[in-house]
C-alpha cells in the first residue's frame, strides 16, 4: 500500500521549490548589495 504518488511528488516539488527560491533569494542578496558597494568604493580599495 503506496501512498498516493501525487502527493510525494508535491511534497519534493515543494521541498526544490523552496531550495530554488533560497537559493537565487541568497544570489540576488548578494549581487544588489556588491554592485551599490562596489561604485562608490571604486577610489577606495576594498
């Protein structure tokens, strides 16, 4: 007696999904805060 494959396959899904959305959150964190840094720090070695 399987549990419905539906339901597993949501839950996985859902699971990715949130990994993916960490992820690029993490990606995109991480980009908009080096690109502002990095105009103003153009004289200033960072």
């Amino acid at each position: 007696m399987q549990p419905r494959p539906g339901l597993k396959g949501n839950k996985v899904f859902s699971i990715i999904k949130v990994k993916f959305l960490i992820r690029w959150a993490l990606l995109l964190n991480s980009f908009f805060t080096t690109m502002p840094s990095a105009k103003p720090n153009k004289d200033g070695r960072r």
